[in-house]
C-alpha cells in the first residue's frame, strides 16, 4: 500500500469539502479578547513529539473520555479516519478549528464551532487502540502487543459492557470543558460510515496531580488523592513504569504506553454517614490533612509497618493505601490520571451516580494495574464504598512526528 | 409558631453534632497555596442581600442544578430543612466548609471535604419552590403567588416527568465545578430524612452572558449565544422583566424571581450536516461574527422588516431569533442564564446526549416564558434540531436578610 499523499491527510481532516485552504493557516476567525491569556491554564502543549501528550503533561482540570467502535470492516477506511483524526488533533491542540467555520453557504462547516474563540486552555488529545482492533477485521493480530491482553474478571467486578471496552479511545483533557468537549464531538463527526462512538465520560474535577508543581486535588470521598503518584519530572520512573520500552515484543509500541480506565462508581451517600474516624481507617490517611496515620504531613511515607500500643498496625493492613501502596506491590507503580464524575441520579436508586474515572498509564497492566485491582478488588477495606461499572484497556501509541504521521501507521505498514 | 433560636439554625446546619464553635468562624482548615486568588473568576459573592443571588451575578462557568421532593408531610420538618440549607449555603458561598470536617472521629464529619481547599470560586446557591410546593401538605395553597402556575403543555414537548418539575430547586453556580458539585450534595445530605432529590444536572459552559463585562459565550450549535440577554447592569430591565414588584399578589415574593427550566436537547448530529446557509437562516445570525443576518457587528439590532431584492425576508420569519425578539413578543424579556450539557451517549440511538440547559429568571413566566415559548414551539425553524426533554417551574423568593433569615421564612408566618 502507498504512502498516503498530503491531500489525503487534508482530504481527511476537511471532509468532504476538501479546502485547499487549509492546514493549520489562514484562518481569520476572531477570536474574544483574552486579557487574562497569560494566566495558568491558558495556552497550548505541543502536539507532536516522542509520547502522546496528556500523559505526562500535568493534569489538567477537566476530561472528556471516549471509545469507539469500528463499524467498517475496510482497512483503508478505518486508515483515513486515523488520519483525519491526526489532522484535526494536530489542529485543536493548537488552539484552531478543524477547519474552517464559514466557507461555502452550500456545504456544512468543517467545524462544529462551539469552541470558536476560546483558547486551547492546555488541550492534549490522546489515542489508543482497543484489545478489539486487533481481531480479524484489519490483520493487525499479528501486531497485538502481548502487554494488550484483556484484563481478567477481578474482584468485586460490577462491569456494564455498554460503558466498557471499545476498538479506539479519545481522551480530551483541557482546562475548559468546551474545549475538550468539542474534541470528542468532532471525533464522532470525523468517524461517520467508520466508527460509531461506544460510550464517553465527562470529567469534572482531575482527581490526580502528575507533577510536582500541582497540589494535590481531592476526590469525591473529601480526601486528597494521588499524594504518592509518579511526578512526570521523575524521569526515571517514567521509563521505569510507563513509556513502553525496549522490553516490548512489538517495536510500534516503543515511546507509547498502556491506559486502563476504570468507571468507579462512590456510594457517597453510605460514605457521609461514615464516622471520621473510619473514613480515616479505610483510607489510612487524615481526611483533612492527608497525612497517613503514622505521620504528620501529607507527604510523609506511610510506615505500614508500625504498630499502636495495643499491637494493632496504625494503618490497617486492609486500607487503601496499605493495599495501593508499592511496598505490598513488589515496588510496581502506575500514573494515575482519573477525574471525578457524576452522572446525576440513579432513578433506580434515587442515589447519585458519581465516583472517580480511573484512568491509569503503565508499561504493562499484566504486571502493574491488574495485580494491584485484584489485591484490591479482595482486600480493600474501601469496598464498601465502591463498585467498577466500566473497564477499559488500550495501547496508546507513541507520539507523531509531523504532519505527515496519523495514529498507528506501523499497523499499517 | 415561634420564631426559631439561632441554636435551630446552627443545629440545622451541622446535623446531629451540632457544635457550639460553628457558624462561619473558627475553622482552622489549611488552604492551598491560592497564587492566582486575585485572578477573575475567583472570590466570594456577597450571599445577603435584596435578591437572591445567582440571577443578577455575572453567569459563572459551571451549573449544578437539582431539584427536590419533600417526602415528609411535616411541617416543621420542612422548616427545618429550609432553615439548614440557608445556613449551609451562607458558609459555603464564604468558601468555608458547612461544618467541621474533622469533628469528633465517632461521628460523620459535617462536610463532605471534596471542596477543602478550594476558593469560593464566585459560588452562588440559589433556591425555588416548584408549584407542588404549594398542594394540601404544608397550608401554603393560600400563598401560591397567581404568576406560579405551571407550565401549560407546549407545542413540540418531549418532556419526560423523572428529570422535571420538583417541589424545591437549587441552582449552584461556580467557576468550579467542583465547589458546585458540593452544594447539591451536601443539600442532599442535609435533607434526608425530609427531601429526596428528583433529578439534577450538571451544565459545563455557560450559554449566556448576563453583564456587558462578559463576551457573548456559545451554545454546542456554535452559534453566540444571548447577544440581547438582559444585562443586569440595565436596572430598569432587571426590575421591568425579572424582579417581583408591586405587581404581585403574594408580598413574601416582592424582590424574587421566577425560574424556568428546560433541558434542550440538540439533534447535534444532524446539526452538523446542515449547510452553514441553513444553519445561519434557521438562528438568523452569521455563525462566525454572531451579527444579525441584516447587520454586520455582533451588536447590530436585528431589522426583522428588511427586504432581500426579491422580496424576501432578509432574517427569515421563522428564525430562532426573529420568533424570540421582544419585537415580536409584545416587548417582553427574559433573563437567560444557561448552560451547555453532555449525558453521555443516548444508548437506543448512539447518538450524544446533548444540548442547552435553559434556565431563565423573570416577573412573571405566564406573560414572559409561556408565549414566548409557546410561538417558538410553534414556528422556530430550530425545532427540527432541537426537543425539550424536562421542564421546571419555581418561585425564587427574595434574598436572605442575614444569619435569623431563611429561604421561605414568609411561607410559615
């Protein structure tokens, strides 16, 4: 097969009206004024380099989450909308319209709009294929890196398959949820006779800090989360335990990473009648400081060893960060990236439908994500409180190069 | 019926632990480091005063909005609720938590924690009483005000009766949405007992602007959206069309409001196959520049008269906002205040669930929201985009005179 041409990529990331116009320049859309442009959180991330972006870039504070299926059983096309997706990535992580709004009166724009004027607010797009992608359809079985198994049935599983899974995911994370949101949106756009969108997942509050410059966020239960996650800054841990390495059995995957998602449904109207105290047992922090409970400051590392006078360990050996913790995890850590959701109410229950979006980056969720959820899954004294409804895995390819680069072009090759 | 003891207050607000070193002073909880504090969007809006607020402020970014049934046929009970809320949602607005989250370790901390830390990020709550309110239970029906009726059947209605109507509703409004999220749940959790909540929804990008500070947002149709909203700075608008006056039949109303909600959902798929000619006739602007389709600058009043060469209506007279202006409407306003919202994937269809929230403040909804609305159901050529899937209606009373005052004081008199 031919390399794809530039028009191609065009072609693609335009639609059908195809503008010779475009890529990247020339768009004289105005855009509102932005006095405050220099504040955090405005601005862009680079789109192109080594790893896909949003990942390592800091957490930003909000998400919308993806997954779709492939409904066409054609190579080529599932080909160009990889492409297009590129294209049009390329061209909102730089704060631009896939294309232009106003061209002809008689075609639709290319873009939706909605995002028309705002900044990109810090936007990173991030693709990933699906265990799916790699069955007969395509001819990528071959390709299916050993590291992209199917996470096993775990523990205390509650998983609705129409929220699971999927052939590809888009994760959008920017501080302004229209930004994000629009991504996902003209995805779907982009997609049509292609892929169908599977499921999505809005994020409203990043439940992580994925770098030493953040303070550390608190999740739906009040308590500070993510106190011990990989900081990006430490290089070493990041190629320890996420960036796929040399150690992989498929080269095309060297500089990316594997996601696992993980709906996490609170029970938070049981968790607010819970005493402090037990709150504190369950997760073995201070709620209010987030200290562990064999210290004084939230930084401090939890010493799982140390016993009270009566004998009994100070955090129990059940509680989450007993459990989480890579000293009972043969030293295995993954980043996590998750954010806090709700969904409203459960009109079965009358409850509401809120929790944390799990998501989490590794280097192999055979070894990493999967050995600590099952350990989890039996143990965690915060189980009570919790419940999986959805569960995702994808292998997110490195970062493209350039223009010419699209999303898993050596599964093309 | 006596006029209940502040310690009734404080009690409401702090549930059963009832502390005496409450009430807004006193706690001692770390704050992270704010460096930006005095970037806009963050702060306090003064929560006593003549009106509610959260009608008059500048539309924040982020909606939590739920409404409530009271389940307890007890008077007192409601009394006390109403009494817990005001005092709840005076700490919050001052960005402090609504008790102690660390109490006593053999109790459940007041607040739920999720917002420790974070500012008040221009937090306004902002309660109503739906028309049910006002049946057999509470000996209100004497002081229904004539202007809540509810909301006739309208042409072109898919409403759906689980996420409409309601006996209280809370609109919170932040640049947070976090520090939103945290009002309706702990609301929640300080009515049980008493309340249930009925439906709720979250809003992720305000949809319009409601001060001449603000520039013109825009709607998931990518089109600007509220160019000709009321402004609050226009006092003689605000107390024309949206504040209660001497006009009504129920005193305890003078200096509220009346709340209508419709969640509106687009047909944003098909939405975004329309031509952008069709797309600009169907709304009446230019998409990209927001000016009227007579007109060349955002700003320019719409001439809903003016002639094409061929006799035509330049602004079609079915357009969304030649069917909305106050030209056709017997000059009639509204204050819009909405915001953009995504449920997800509607699982019969595939397609995104989707659209505006709307929610609009006004004198009196029989004159003002009702025909308006009841025209564009009618002829609005973005009915073909568009469905109203839940509908509200809610006396707003007057805003809270300070700590003794509560929401419906009047009502129990």
């Amino acid at each position: 097969m031919s390399t794809p041409s530039r028009r191609f990529f065009l072609g693609g990331a335009l639609g059908a009206a195809g503008l010779a116009a475009a890529g990247g320049a020339g768009f004289s859309i105005a855009r509102a004024d932005e006095p405050e442009a220099q504040a955090a959180g405005r601005g862009t991330v680079p789109f192109y380099g080594a790893h896909q972006a949003g990942i390592a870039t800091p957490a930003q504070d909000r998400l919308a989450f993806a997954a779709f299926d492939v409904t066409s059983a054609n190579r080529d096309d599932l080909r160009t909308l990889l492409a297009r997706w590129a294209a049009a990535a390329s061209q909102m992580a730089a704060g631009l319209p896939i294309g232009a709004v106003e061209t002809s009166p008689d075609a639709p724009p290319i873009d939706t709009g909605e995002a028309d004027g705002l900044d990109a607010s810090k936007l990173t797009i991030t693709v990933g294929f699906g265990p799916s992608l790699f069955d007969h359809r395509f001819g990528f079985a071959p390709k299916r890196p050993a590291a992209l198994a199917d996470i096993p049935a775990l523990p205390g599983d509650a998983l609705i398959e129409d929220i699971s899974n999927g052939d590809l995911c888009v994760q959008a994370c920017a501080n302004d949820p229209v930004v994000a949101f629009h991504v996902i949106r003209n995805f779907a756009r982009l997609a049509r006779g292609t892929a169908v969108m599977r499921w999505s997942q809005l994020g409203f509050g990043r439940t992580s800090s994925t770098s030493t410059a953040q303070a550390t966020p608190r999740n739906l239960l009040g308590f500070k989360d993510g106190t011990r996650n990989i900081k990006a800054e430490s290089e070493d841990e990041m190629r320890e335990f996420v960036w796929v390495g040399a150690e992989t059995d498929q080269p095309w995957m060297k500089g990316g990473s594997y996601a696992v998602t993980r709906r996490i449904r609170m029970r938070i109207e049981s968790w607010d009648t819970d005493y402090l105290s037990d709150q504190e047992k369950v997760i073995g922090r201070s709620k209010t400081s987030g200290a562990p409970l064999t210290g004084s400051g939230e930084f401090d590392p939890p010493e799982l060893d140390k016993r009270a006078k009566d004998g009994s360990h100070v955090i129990d050996v059940n509680a989450h960060i007993a459990l989480a913790s890579p000293l009972t995890n043969a030293n295995k850590k993954i980043l996590r990236r998750g954010y806090s959701f709700t969904d409203g109410i459960d009109q079965a229950t009358g409850l509401l439908d809120a929790g944390l979006f799990f998501i989490a980056y590794q280097q192999d969720p055979r070894t990493q994500f999967v050995p600590i959820q099952r350990k989890l899954g039996q143990h965690d004294l915060l189980n009570e409180y919790i419940q999986h409804t959805s569960s995702g895995v994808y292998a997110v390819p490195p970062g493209l190069t350039g223009p010419g680069d699209y999303y898993g072009k050596a599964l093309f090759a």
